[in-house]
C-alpha cells in the first residue's frame, strides 16, 4: 500500500477515536519527519492528501459532535425532528406506551426540550427528569422553561453529563419510565454499554425504557459514525441482557426511527443453606 494512501486511511477511520486532535498532530509531524529526510515529493502528496480531511470539525466523539451542532445552529434544529415532533412523541408515550401522570420521567438526551414540552405539562410536579450531554443545549431549556409558566410550575430537573451517571445527576431516585430519542443512534457500542448499565441502577424492577436506534443485521455489532450508527439488535439484545435488561423490538414508530423496548431483569441474589457437620 502507498504511503499516501495508508494516511489517507488512517485519517478517514479516527472519527472513532477520541484523541483525533492528537492523531492528526502525529500525521502532521510523520509528514514532517519525510520532508526533513529529502523525500518533498511524498511529502508534498500526504500533505495534499490530508489537507481536506484537517479541514473538517473533530468529531471522534459523540460530545464532540453535540457541541458543535449545538454551537452552529439553532437549539431546535440541533435537537432534530419535524414540526409537529412534541404532538407525536406526547401521543406516542402517553396513548402507545400508557406513561401516567405519576411516573417518574427520565429522558435521555433531552436536547431543547422540543419534543418534551407536552409530556413535561402532563406529568405531577417534579416527575420530570431530563439530562443531555451539551451545556448551550441544557441552558436554552432551562431558559425556555422559565419563560413558559405551564412548564416552570412542573419544575422539570434538568442535568448535564456526558458519562450517564444518572445516580450522581439524580440523586435517590428511582425511575419507572425512561426515554431515549436519537441517542444510541450517534454513540458507539461502549457508550450503550455505559448506559445501560448505569441507567439499570436508578429503575425500578418494573419500570420500563424506550429507545430509538437505527437497525442493520447485516453488520456483526454496528456500522457508521457518531452522525449516523446502526446496530445489530441480535448484539444489542445479547448486551442489554449482561446489563440486567430484557430486550424487545418495536419497530417503526410514529416519532420515528426505530423503536427497542427495555424492561429491567429482576435483581436476584443467590441464597445458600451451609449444613454443619
């Protein structure tokens, strides 16, 4: 393989890799280290060659991604989805999925508050919970609550983590509905992981979690990229399982995407009778 083309690769495949910022320096210093040892004319070609990829945004990860969409477009563009998008995502929870008024609510990925505005005015006061991985995003929501009085008497709680430690952001509480739109379909398998298995903490044994994916069998566990993932969901079953979690499929919904359904496996513990001799 040319020399070129190897960089070339190398730059196309860090968008999974946290520290891009630092492969890209070591692709410009190896490109460097050429020039320095004679070879201009391959320099010259890597150089030319990466120069378009440098001029993309960092987006190893799925924080890097949100910040920049929430810093280059409106709160609500970022968020994403159609105009009628909190109608549907109100009938879709509360008619399909029989969400009460006294659940306590978490949403994942709770962005602008766009779609939650409904669901926020139907729930008790203080039963809605939502965290996002972005501070502009959580600050425009908590601005847009405090200038709607049907949504500040509900007092929603709103947190910022990029980690889903649900139990430090809400501390003592004990969810029986969660929902997640548009989140596992820009993180990569590890980050589900870390969310299942902290979200299985603070649920009740017979609560419930509704999450959006992109699904293709065709794939051993996942393809793409923090713009756009696909899953196998015969990996995601086989994962949420070893998180504590029951595993079903919906399908296509009316808030679209498609629509996976969690439902907490019991905690057990083993008991054991010791016959003394």
């Amino acid at each position: 393989m040319q020399a070129e083309t190897l960089l070339d690769f190398l730059l196309e495949s860090v968008t999974e890799n946290p520290n891009t910022k630092l492969v890209r320096e070591k692709a410009l210093k190896l490109i460097q280290e050429i020039r320095e040892a004679g070879n201009h004319e391959l320099a010259d070609a890597l150089l030319k060659c990466i120069k378009p990829r440098m001029s993309h945004p960092d987006f190893g990860t799925y924080k890097n991604y949100w910040n920049y969409l929430a810093k280059n477009m409106l709160p609500d563009l970022a968020t994403g989805g159609g105009k009628d998008m909190h109608e549907q995502q109100y009938i879709f929870l509360v008619h399909e999925c029989g969400l009460q008024k006294d659940d306590l609510f978490l949403d994942i990925g709770t962005g602008s508050l766009r779609g939650s505005k409904k669901v926020i005015t139907y729930l008790e006061k203080n039963h809605f919970h939502g965290m996002d991985i972005s501070e502009e995003i959580i600050s425009f929501a908590k601005k847009r609550v405090s200038k709607n009085i049907d949504l500040m008497q509900k007092e929603p709680s709103l947190e910022i983590d990029d980690r889903f430690r649900f139990s430090k952001a809400f501390p003592g509480k004990c969810f029986n509905f969660c929902f997640a739109k548009s989140v596992f379909t820009h993180i990569y398998p590890d980050a589900v992981w870390d969310c299942l298995v902290q979200l299985r903490k603070v649920v009740h044994n017979s609560g419930k979690f509704y999450a959006t994916i992109f699904k293709d069998n065709n794939v051993r566990v996942y393809s793409g990229d923090v713009q756009k993932m696909y899953y196998n969901t015969e990996w995601l079953a086989e994962t949420s399982n070893l998180a504590g979690w029951g595993f079903e499929e919906i399908g296509d919904t009316r808030v679209g995407q498609y629509m996976c359904l969690f439902k907490p496996i019991p905690v057990q513990y083993c008991s054991m009778s010791i016959n003394k001799v």
